[in-house]
C-alpha cells in the first residue's frame, strides 16, 4: 500500500513524532519518512535508528523540563505522541504546545472501555476500566485532552488502536517477556495456556494497516475534537488464532484452557489487566466513524499472513529467538497444578 493519503494544505508539513520506533509507530515514521511533502522530526531516547529523512531529536520525554528547552528552537505543524499515558503527562504537553499547532493525535487504548455494559463498542461508549489501571490512566489524559478542546481550541485527536502487532510480536493470549516464549513451548511440543474456553473474539490489527489508516488522520480537519478506532474490523477468537500458528509451525495443537478469573490469581504476571481488563471479552468495534472520516480505510494483512510474516521475520533474525525460562517454568507449574485440580474435582458433580 502507498501511503500518502493525508489531507495536505501546506508544504511542507512539519510533523513531529514523540516515540516513533515502537510497533505502532516506527511503520508511520517510515512512511511519513518518506513523504515530500513532510518534514519529518522523531524525539526519543537515542536508542534506535531512524529511517533516513527522519530528524532525531534525543530527549527522555519524561524530562518535561529539557524537551521545553530543546523544542524552543522548532516549530511543528502536526504532533503526534505514543508515549504518554499519566494525566500529569498530558497536562505538561498541553501546556507546551498550546497555540502552536494546527493538530495532536493521542494514542490512546480500547483498553479505556468499560467492557461490562456492550458487545458492540463505538467511541461513544462509557468508559473507566474496572481491571485496568493503564486503561484508566488513558482515559484520564483523553479527559484532559477533550477538556482542553473544548475550553480553548487545543487541536486534539484521539486514536483507540485495539492489539496492533508487526514483525516481530503477535497477538496471544498469555505470553511471557516476548512472544517467542509462546512459540518456543509450541516447538517443544509443550502446552501453551489460553485463557478462557478459546472462543471469546479479538480483533488482530497489523501495524502496516495501522500505519496506512493512521496517516489520514494527520492534518485532517475533520478529526480534530474526536477520537477514533484504527482496528482491523475482521474478527476471530483466540483458539482460531492459535490453531494458525500451530499450522503453520507444522504442530498438533495442544492448548489448555484455563479460566479467566483463575489466571488472574497469578503472583507472577499482572493478568488482571491484560486479561480480565481486556482479553476475556468479546467486543466488535464499530469503525463506521473512521471509514467515513478519512478517504481510504482498509485493512489487507489478515491474521494468518500476520502470523507467517512473524515467524518469518524471527528466522531472519534468530537473536531474537530468545527463550524465557521463567515464564516456561510457570506455565509448567500452572499446567501441572490444573490439571491436578480437574483430576481431583472429576465425580463431584
């Protein structure tokens, strides 16, 4: 896909990414990388290169008080932050660019929605996640944000992404420090946990399609003061999910189910937000305001293409192959503790 869909009435247009290598945005950094008509500013830590075009800029945007200083010397059209996600955070960034930009796209999280009340989400929906702090947080910041907005003009965006993957993550359902720990089990012909009964729904979105979306929304007037989904509307469950990866790695499936509820007892990993506030439920997310908002919506990379582009990557990158013992330890003690507990409960009822 080209990406050069935004809605241009300077050139050229400076934009401004806070972040910019993460699985979300380094394919937008890449594609506005090479865009004409964008000048093109990346402010992060140093850590990463960037893709040729890109100007770094290299503070900790954390440090409130030297990126003030630094950026006295720029000016921006367009910023947009992955980062942040403190209400605190979104208060300093207000105040920095107020009446200085003509837009701020905020990256927010579906994970803000209080899931309890709906199946079918649109932007509308209530938020305030009981089980997540992150989600909660995100949606103080679009609450300042909208507030800010609707005060004094300041040229807000919100993006809800739902899971986005790229090359080199995917979607699971339990996982440890990365996903190969996952696929190593896999290769082992070892179980892997899936929470629930498997069949609860999940939307995949690849970063690429992320990206193309993504980037309609810079500089177009039509989205300053709202908030949108960039999902990927086909939806599977999390077995289906599974069940590809399986194929394509040439295995049997061998897939525990595990309660929701019970896997958030866990001392070791904070299952409670990324399960029991996000994964359990089965959500279908209305994208009919992004569709009619930006003039080419779409979504080619499915998830079982995701999968094989993935494990491809890993192959040509086997560094990254890097095995978690304790997370094969744990899944090994869970599995093993589990299956005790049905053998036991087996005749009771």
């Amino acid at each position: 896909m080209e990406m050069n869909k935004m809605i241009l009435t300077k050139k050229p247009l400076k934009v401004l990414l806070i972040g910019g290598t993460g699985t979300i945005s380094l394919p937008i950094c890449e594609a506005l990388s090479q865009n004409q008509d964008i000048e093109l500013y990346v402010m992060n830590r140093g850590h990463k290169s960037l893709p040729e075009h890109a100007h770094q800029i290299i503070c900790d945007f954390h440090d409130t008080a030297k990126m003030e200083e630094i950026l006295k010397d720029y000016s921006f059209d367009i910023v947009c932050n992955f980062i942040i996600y403190k209400p605190e955070e979104a208060i300093k960034q207000i105040q920095l660019f107020k009446g200085k930009i003509q837009q701020y796209i905020f990256i927010s999280t579906v994970v803000t929605y209080n899931h309890e009340t709906a199946v079918m989400i649109h932007e509308s929906h209530e938020q305030n996640n009981i089980y997540s702090e992150y989600g909660r947080e995100k949606t103080k910041c679009e609450q300042i944000f909208m507030k800010a907005y609707e005060e004094f003009g300041f040229p807000i965006t919100i993006v809800r992404p739902s899971q986005t993957y790229g090359y080199d993550r995917i979607p699971l359902s339990v996982k440890g420090k990365s996903c190969w720990s996952v696929v190593d089990r896999i290769l082992n012909d070892k179980p892997v946990i899936v929470h629930g009964d498997g069949k609860s729904t999940w939307h995949c979105t690849h970063n690429q399609d992320f990206a193309y979306n993504f980037i309609q929304l810079i500089n177009n007037e039509k989205t300053i003061g709202q908030a949108y989904h960039n999902i990927n509307p086909v939806v599977v469950n999390w077995d289906m999910i599974y069940r590809d990866l399986y194929a394509l790695l040439n295995k049997e499936p061998k897939i525990i189910h595990i309660a929701s509820d019970t896997l958030a007892l866990s001392q070791t990993y904070d299952i409670e937000s990324s399960i029991l506030g996000d994964k359990q439920y089965s959500c279908l997310f209305d994208m009919s305001k992004i569709q009619r908002d930006i003039p080419d919506f779409q979504n080619h990379i499915m998830i079982q293409e995701g999968l094989k582009m993935y494990l491809d990557y890993m192959e040509q990158h086997p560094q990254k192959k890097v095995k978690d013992e304790t997370f094969d330890q744990w899944c090994d003690q869970v599995i093993d503790a589990y299956q005790k507990f049905i053998q036991e409960i087996k005749g009771h009822f």
